[in-house]
C-alpha cells in the first residue's frame, strides 16, 4: 500500500503532529465561527499556499486533490440550489480550506506519528474505560493509510470500462470499489487478529 505521507523539510515536516492536529481542530471551529468571505477567502490562499509548499510535484498535488475537488463541488451545486449565493460561497471556501489544510497535515506527517498521536490523546478516554486509545489510533492510521489504495482501485475499475467499451456509471464503478475495499477490509482484519494485535 503507498502512503499520504511525503517526504521533506518544510516547516510543517518538522512540526510535532499534536500542534498540527490542534491547529486543523481550530481551524475547523474557527472557519464555522465567521461567515465574513474575505476571512474565509484568505484561509483558503493560506491553506493553498501550505499545501502547494509541502513539498509535492504540483501535478501530484493536484491529483491527489481530484476526490475532495469533486466533493466540494457537489456541495457546491446543492448548496446553491437551496442557500443563498453568500452562504453557498462561503460553505464552499470553508470544506476547501479545511480539505486543504488536512491534506497538508497527512503530506507532512508519517502515519506512525498520527498513530501514536491519537493514542495518546485518547488515553484518557481509556482511563474512564469509554474507549480502548489503542484501536483508536489503529483505526484512524488505517482508514488514512487505505485511502490511495482505494483511489487507485477506483481508477483501475475506470480504465477497465474504458478498455472495454463500457459507458462510466456510478452503480457500475461504486458496486466493484465497495466489494474489493471490504474484501481487502477482512483480509487485514483476520491479519490483525493473527497477529494478536488487538488483544495486546
């Protein structure tokens, strides 16, 4: 599996991943405190700017953004369709901020770290017996850890219908990319479990 992370020496490489994660924390709260659009437009520039800077070709950059670029402008067109343009401008500058900043956060930081970040700071949870900060921090490294898996799969699925002549429909592509993902979700399960790592 290819990972998020990139290599580098940038700022934000040798930035500890606690003040990173809280920084993505506060950027989130503070980008749906205000609904003024030169602020949230200037998050975007300066998010934008981290993120071409954190030390990716710009075609990979942009690759890897194609997914949330998708999203976001969905969002866009139903927010459009029932908010005002105001609202539906500022919703959209929100979602590319803080997608922006978040892949910046993962281009910077190795999965290991945000592992054991996110153990640590669900430790206390663990204390009070709500959770165990261990399967946590497993969870969130895999789901982060499985996501170019599964944007290549789902290119894979699309150059196969191209190649046979097949017209591209969401049932067609989304069907086969659920089924290899869950299949793919077993198989590290069961080599979890064998390896006892749960139990630990």
């Amino acid at each position: 599996m290819r990972e998020l992370h990139i290599e580098g020496d940038t700022w934000m490489h040798r930035l500890p991943p606690r003040p990173k994660l809280a920084m993505l924390a506060f950027l989130g709260v503070g980008l749906f405190l205000t609904d003024r659009l030169g602020v949230l437009g200037a998050a975007v520039l300066v998010t934008a700017i981290l993120y071409f800077r954190a030390g990716m070709p710009s075609r990979e950059a942009l690759r890897r953004l194609r997914p949330a670029i998708l999203t976001i402008v969905l969002v866009a067109a139903f927010s459009l369709l029932f908010n005002p343009l105001h609202d539906a401008i500022a919703t959209v500058f929100r979602l590319t901020a803080l997608v922006l900043f978040a892949a910046t956060v993962t281009a910077t930081t190795t999965i290991a770290a945000l592992i054991d970040e996110i153990t640590a700071l669900a430790a206390p949870l663990e204390r009070i017996g709500l959770v165990r900060a261990a399967d946590i921090g497993l969870a969130v490294g895999l789901v982060i850890r499985f996501v170019p898996d599964i944007l290549g799969r789902y290119r894979a699925i699309r150059e196969a219908h191209e190649a046979r002549g097949i017209k591209i429909r969401i049932l067609t592509t989304l069907v086969p990319l659920i089924i290899l993902t869950l299949r793919d979700a077993d198989n590290i399960a069961a080599a979890i479990d064998a390896r006892g790592i749960r139990r630990h």
